[in-house]
C-alpha cells in the first residue's frame, strides 16, 4: 500500500494505491486485494480486475464506515475519528 499527496491551492487529495495479485485460470483472472482481507474480484481481463478492485475497495470501505457508525450512549469512552484516505 501507499500513499499519494496532490495540493490544488488550498485543497488536498489523497489517494491510497493497493496491490492486487492477479491470478489467471483458465480463460479468466481474478484478484485478491492485499491487506483487505476476503476481498476477491474477478473478470475477463487484467484490465477488468484492475476495474472490478478499484469498486471492490471502495465497496470495502464504506461498509466498513457504515459499520463503525453507531449511536453513542452517554456511557461510551470511545470516539469515532474520519480519517480521508
């Protein structure tokens, strides 16, 4: 995994670049996304495994999102922080 930085003025992007193993089996590839476990993709094409990861990954994340956000009760000691990666 890494990490890329682009300033336009005032603003910042980030972007995140993560390796996927691209496998071919008979007439197909399919991929794993390393450092995201259980996450597979599959397609015709190298290129179409590059594609299906890209939509995978940011499936991945925002269930992953959507999962840590939870009413907090009074009682909680914990904080949610969003971190844009």
């Amino acid at each position: 995994m890494g990490y890329n930085v682009r300033k336009h003025g005032n603003d910042t992007e980030t972007t995140m670049k993560i390796r996927v193993i691209v496998t071919k089996e008979r007439d197909r590839y399919w991929g794993e996304v390393l450092g995201l476990p259980a996450c597979f993709v599959s397609g015709r094409t190298p290129a179409e495994v590059r594609s299906q990861a890209r939509k995978a990954v940011a499936l991945y994340f925002r269930a992953a999102a959507t999962a840590l956000k939870s009413p907090r009760r009074a009682s909680d000691e914990r904080r949610f922080v969003d971190v844009a990666v």
